[in-house]
C-alpha cells in the first residue's frame, strides 16, 4: 500500500520524464477498484484475474498463493523490459526517485 501512496504522491515526478505508473495484480476487477478509490490514486490498477497471465509472464507469480511478488518494472516505448526489481519480504521500496533515475537513463526524458 505504501508504494502505491508514494507513486499518487510523486505522479508528477514520472509524468515530468514522460512516463506512465500502472499497478497490477491478481485481485479481481472490484477489488482493484475499491482499493484505487480507497488510495484515491491517480493512475490504473489493472486485474490479471483470474489466469494471472500476465503475473506469470514477468516471472513475478507466486503460484502456491496466486498472488504477485512486490516488483518494478520499467518497460521501454518499445515494449522491453529496462529495468526489473523484485522485492523481498522485509527489504525496502524502491525510491520514486531511483526509478526516475532509471528512466533519464533510458533517453526518456
């Protein structure tokens, strides 16, 4: 929950770069939406319910819990993955300010 605040909270630092915040899980479409409306966030929260296709795809579904491993993701215009950070149980988030670094990298801004 907490990075889903502080990415509401630094929209504009992503928007400044040129870059779009998007959230996904397992968790079923009215679940998603009364979690966005509970945050009030200010970018989409998409489902991957009920397959977890997607999860699975970038290699972040934890398939006994049906559930996605906390990650960032950074995926280029072209659709290729930039940069990939999996987060284990107990580490810290990723500062906004280090994935917008990322993405200055990249030429994106």
């Amino acid at each position: 929950m907490a990075e889903l605040s502080s990415s509401r909270d630094d929209y504009s630092k992503f928007a400044g770069v040129d870059a779009e915040v998007v959230g996904i899980s397992a968790n079923a479409p009215f679940s998603q939406k009364a979690f966005a409306d509970f945050l009030k966030l200010n970018f989409p929260i998409l489902s991957d319910f009920p397959d977890a296709k997607v999860i699975d795809a970038y290699g972040v579904l934890n398939k006994a819990r049906r559930t996605a491993q906390r990650s960032y993701f950074i995926i280029d215009k072209q659709g290729i993955v930039r940069y990939k950070k999996l987060v284990n149980s107990g580490e810290g988030l990723v500062p906004n300010e280090t994935l917008v670094e990322e993405i200055k990298k990249m030429g994106a801004s």
